[in-house]
C-alpha cells in the first residue's frame, strides 16, 4: 500500500490515546489528538510534555527532539480534524454504539484511502466493519497499557480487511520500535483472550473464599514469575473493563470459564472498578492511586495461627531433583537433615547432587566455602526410611503417584516419632487421601515447593479438613526460617498455582489446534503483553507434556467444567512421545546433548 501514514489521528484521549499519541508524535508522525472533552485534551498535553520532560532527564531523547515531537501534536474537540489523516485510531469507550458512531462521522470526513482502526480489546472487529462504508479499510490495531513501555501490538483483521491496509500499520507498528502479531477477530485476540480467562479464574477462586487476595497474587507472582498477581492486575485494568472483556468472550465461546465470576459484576455495581475508583480488590490511597492502604481484609503483621511444635530436624524421603532442592533448602537454613532413598547408593547420589549445587553457588559467589562445608555436613544419606526416626518433620518427594505416596506415608506413620510433622510436596493429589493412610492425619499436611527449590521462593501449604492448626503453625514458622513465602490453601485440585496456571496453558493449545496464531506468536504476544517470563508453549516443553496432561486431567476430573478437559493436541503429542525439552521435542523442536 502505498499510504505512508505520515498524519495519523487519535480519537480518546485517555490513558491509552494518550499513550499512543506519544509514541507516534515521539516517531515523527504528525498527530491530531481529538477528544470531545477539553480537560482530556489539556490532560494529554501535560502528560505528554511531563513524559517527554522525564525522558530527557534520563537522557533517553535530547532537548530538541523533545520540543520537535511536542510541536507534531495537537489537538481538538471534533472528527472534522481527522479530515487529513492517512490513519485514524480511535481509542474510546468499549461500546459497540460509541465506536460506530464514530465510524460513521470518520466515514462523512476522511478520504476513501484512509484506514480505520480501532483500539478494542472486546469488541468485534468485523462487526464494527460492516458498519463502515469502507470495511475493506477497518481493522484492529491493539497496542498495550502503558503504549511507550509496552512492546506489543496485535495487528487484527476482519475477513473483510484488505492485506494491504494490514501490511502498511504491520510495518508502522514495526518502525515505532513495536512488536506486531498477526492475529484474527475474536474477544481478546491473543494476549487478551488468554489473560482474562485466568484473571477470572482468579477472581472465582477467590470469590469462593478458598484463598485470601494476599495469597492469590503472592502465589502466582513468586510460583510463575509474573510481574503483578491476578487481583491486583484486575485493579489495574479496571474491574468494569475486565467484565465487559469476558462478556464479550463468553457471548462467543460460551465456555464457563469465560463467564464473568459474579464477584465482577458486584464490585463494578458497586463502583467499586479498582485504582481508577481507589477501592476494588484492594483499597488504595486515592482514586487513581497507586499505594495499596490497609483496609478491613489486610491480614494484621505477624499474626500466624497459634504456637507450632519445635522443628530441629528434619527427614526429606526421596532421591530426585526435587528431593535434593528441598534437602538443600532446610539445611542451608541450619536444620539437621536426613535424605533418605530407597538404597544407600541413591541417597548418595542425591547427596552428591547437592554438593554440586553448593559448588556452583561458591563459584558464582553466593556462599562461602566454609557455609559450603557446613551446610553439606548437616546432611545425612541414609538408605533406610528408619533414619526419619527422630525427626521433626518428614517432607515426601517420590513420585507423583497415590498409591506411592500412600505406602510411604504408611511407613512414616510406623517410623516417625508421635508429634512428628508429616508434609507431603504432591502439586495435584489430594493431601486427604494421603493422611488417611496414617493413623494421625492430624499431623499430615501439604508443603508444595517449586522447582528448583532453592532458587524459588514459594511454598503452597495445604490443609485438610483433618489438619491440625498447631500443625499449620508449625510449617508457617518453618516456611519463615527457610525464607520461603507460604501461602494458605485448601485441599483441592491445583492448590492457588497449577488451578491457575494449567487452564491458561490448555487454552493457549487450543487457539494453535483452531488455526488462530501460531506458537511464535502466541508465546510472543504472552511475553510482551502479559509480562510473563516465558510464553506457553515454552513454559510447556520445560515442565513436560506429560506432566502438564497430568494436571489437567486431575483439574477436569475435580471441576468437572468442559473448559478444563485437555486439550485434543497435548494428549496426541504425549501419545506420540513427544514430552518436551526431556525427548527433545515437544511442541518445539531441541538439538540433542
């Protein structure tokens, strides 16, 4: 196309026009920004001067690029100054009558040749087409909060969009430093249409009281990386914003996962819509804020749930990855550890493992040789579960298997001294069925580490119904000494994370096995647009196939939502053997070592 949208309008001058204002006046283009609002329009031009200010304060732009890119934006209060604009996108409310009426009034205004996109997130890009007298000119262009910092764009197109209009804000987005992904018209494209089922999920969990706010965002931030928690992001968003998202997922997929928790709808009757309205998830200092204040729900600084039993010792039953992270964890913390395996050999190895993993720390320098030295001397290799004998605490981590876990816990119950803690690592069985193998399912309780378990900060810990609270108060405080942060949940599929996690990972497959985008883009637009460390499919080939079917078995099995059964690829391609970075193929491919 030979457009060379040198003169590029912007209708709403909110947060995201603004924002978008900016990048393309900071670009050398030409903007009009038009708002019917003249204190939006006074509020765009100090953000941007304020923005452009502190960008030269950080010696990111000089002085007179500062006052040239100043000088290509102005603004308005009509559409008629869109008049010689080669693109126009408008920014304005999530409402199907709103957008087309602006449409309409662009399509009395601009030129036959001037492209028409718009910002939604929700809405129906093809609707909002046909509705042009140019629909051949209509798409999408989705850029993300805040539009200076955020990388990504989804370039989206109707079945009635003209590639041409789609290559020319393709290779715009590309010369504002972007990241475009090509992707189809449905509610939430990529980035969206996967975010916004979890942060639902989230929101149901914690509706239904299974954990508290604090834990949720906590658990999803230190178990997978992520910049901001759940709960938090939806305060950020705006709690309206985000239902109208999924109202509009729902009315196309009518998957019960996209269905707005009821929780949504009464907190944005209330208006009560997050920072915007300074109270949502959480309170905060002021409609707008950014500072989280305490309120009625903030849990009190130091409360735990009653005195806990002394831990001194501690046995760790296993001899894998996990089984060595977790020995490691609680001897560097200065409790005397037992590591028991099967055989005398395989209790070696995993103490060997060890040695290794504190070599490489000295190496890199985050432990003296002689904390080195210490903290393998406190490490016991027995071969024998009968070393657990006077422990404190015994903390399984064999293999994911019930009835595995449950003869071993057998043999605890016969090994452990009476008011020993027993912790189970399981991420998907139910903590339940493996007290009940013990004749003191009072004492049992879930410790669920995450790997590698030195390195990450989290601990899942999971009561029963049988569980008892000096027994919670006793992995509380341990959690504490170990420096890990422990979050409360119940017994049930998932616990905070995988419950979480998986479904979000389910969906992600099943947009590649419908032809929506491809892997590429899909774990493109999850890294640049959702700030998560790695993209779906990657995270999937790193924890493995056949573990992530695993998990979503369990969770369909409990929930028994048809939105969480897995989806049909993921069970061909572990079929197939095709189990990720371990084989050497996944839903990638990797060179062998």
């Amino acid at each position: 196309m030979d457009t060379p949208l040198s003169t590029i309008a912007v209708v709403g001058l909110g947060t995201m026009g603004t924002g978008i204002a900016e990048v393309l006046a900071l670009a050398g283009r030409e903007v009009i920004g038009i708002d019917i609002s003249e204190a939006a329009a006074l509020g765009a031009v100090a953000s941007f001067e304020a923005s452009t200010a502190r960008a030269v304060g950080r010696g990111r732009i000089t002085e007179e690029e500062r006052a040239a890119a100043l000088a290509r934006f102005r603004t308005a209060d009509t559409l008629q100054a869109a008049a010689d604009a080669e693109l126009v996108i408008e920014v304005v409310p999530e409402s199907y009558e709103i957008k087309q009426q602006v449409f309409r009034e662009l399509d009395a205004v601009v030129p036959p040749t001037t492209i028409l996109a718009t910002g939604t997130n929700a809405l129906s890009v093809t609707r909002l087409a046909a509705e042009s007298q140019r629909p051949e000119r209509v798409l999408g262009l989705h850029f993300f909060n805040p539009a200076p910092a955020m990388k990504l764009v989804e370039v989206v197109s109707s079945v009635l969009t003209a590639p041409p209009a789609v290559g020319a804000v393709t290779a715009l987005a590309r010369e504002l430093g972007k990241e475009p992904v090509a992707v189809g018209d449905r509610p939430g494209f990529v980035a969206d249409g996967l975010l916004f089922g979890y942060l639902n999920q989230a929101a149901a969990m914690y509706e239904a009281n299974y954990a508290s706010r604090e834990d949720i965002d906590a658990a999803m931030k230190l178990g997978c990386g992520l910049p901001m928690g759940p709960l938090a992001l939806l305060d950020l968003i705006g709690i309206d914003t985000a239902r109208t998202v999924l109202e509009a997922m729902y009315a196309e997929s009518h998957d019960r996962l996209h269905a707005p928790a009821p929780i949504l709808g009464q907190l944005s009757s209330a208006g009560l819509t997050g920072r915007k309205a300074g109270r949502g998830f959480y309170t905060y200092d002021a409609p707008g804020g950014q500072d989280v204040v305490p309120d009625a729900l903030t849990p009190a600084a130091g409360a735990e749930a009653g005195a806990g039993r002394a831990v001194a010792s501690v046995g760790v039953a296993g001899s894998g990855t996990m089984a060595s992270g977790i020995a490691e964890v609680f001897a560097k913390a200065g409790y005397g550890v037992v590591l028991a395996a099967r055989t005398q050999e395989k209790a070696d190895l995993a103490k060997g493992r060890i040695a290794k993993s504190l070599e490489r720390s000295v190496s890199k320098g985050r432990l003296s040789a002689e904390a080195r030295d210490e903290t393998l001397a406190r490490i016991t290799a027995a071969g024998s579960l009968d070393a657990f004998a006077e422990v404190d605490l015994a903390v399984e981590a064999v293999a994911e298997d019930l009835e595995i876990k449950q003869q071993l816990f057998a043999a605890l119950d016969k090994v452990c001294r009476p008011g020993a803690v027993l912790a189970t690592t399981t991420s998907s069985l139910p903590v339940v069925a493996v007290a009940r193998a013990t004749a003191r399912p009072e004492d049992v309780i879930g410790m669920h580490f995450f790997n590698p378990a030195p390195a990450m900060k989290l601990v899942e810990v999971v009561r029963t119904v049988l569980t008892a609270d000096e027994v919670h108060a006793t992995v509380r405080a341990v959690c504490a000494k170990i420096r890990k942060h422990p979050v409360d949940c119940g017994d049930r599929a998932g616990f905070i994370v995988n419950a979480l996690l998986f479904p979000y990972l389910n969906n992600a497959i099943k947009m590649v096995e419908q032809h929506y985008a491809s892997l590429d883009d899909i774990d493109a637009a999850m890294k640049l647009g959702g700030g998560y460390p790695m993209g779906p499919f990657e995270l999937l080939d790193v924890v493995g196939l056949d573990v992530s079917l695993a998990i979503e078995k369990v969770l369909h099995k409990e929930f028994r939502d048809p939105g969480l059964a897995p989806a049909p690829l993921l069970e061909h391609l572990v079929a197939a053997g095709c189990l990720g970075r371990k084989t050497g193929r996944g839903f990638r491919e990797y060179a062998r070592r």
